[in-house]
C-alpha cells in the first residue's frame, strides 16, 4: 500500500498538451522502499529494524517517510512494536 501511495504522488507523466493534472503532487520524487518486517518472525516489525530503516532514510536525506503496517494480531489494542 505504502509503495502503491508513493507511486501516484510521484508520478510524472510527460503530456504533450501540458496537462499538470496527468502529474502526482511530487512528481519525479525519487522512492526509496526499505523493508522491515522480519521473515524470520513471520515479517512482524521489530525496534531494531525500525531503527536501521531511519538511519538509511536519514543517509539518503529523505525529505518524506510514508511508514505503513497493516497485520493482523491475536489481541486487538494489546499491539506490540
């Protein structure tokens, strides 16, 4: 989803027309997808994970982090993160 989001606002469409509207909000903005779910815990998010994902958005000098979980749990409003 996060991608999906990601694309349509960075989205660049050269019109021959220069219609501004076939453009995302940021178009030509560069993405940059870092993973952290890990598929040793069944991809679930972990601090460390989390904290190396910031430090490489950091070192790319990111201007935008679009974070977004979406996994089921056996305890609703007992998350852990």
């Amino acid at each position: 989803h996060g991608s999906h989001v990601a694309g349509i606002a960075a989205r660049y469409h050269p019109c021959p027309e220069n219609e501004e509207e076939a453009n995302g909000v940021a178009f030509g903005a560069k993405i940059v997808a870092l993973k952290i779910g890990d598929s040793r815990l069944g991809s679930m998010e972990t601090g460390t994970a989390m904290t190396r994902a910031m430090i490489e958005a950091v070192k790319h000098k990111c201007d935008v982090i679009n974070l977004s979980y979406g996994e089921g749990c056996a305890m609703p409003n007992d998350g852990r993160f």
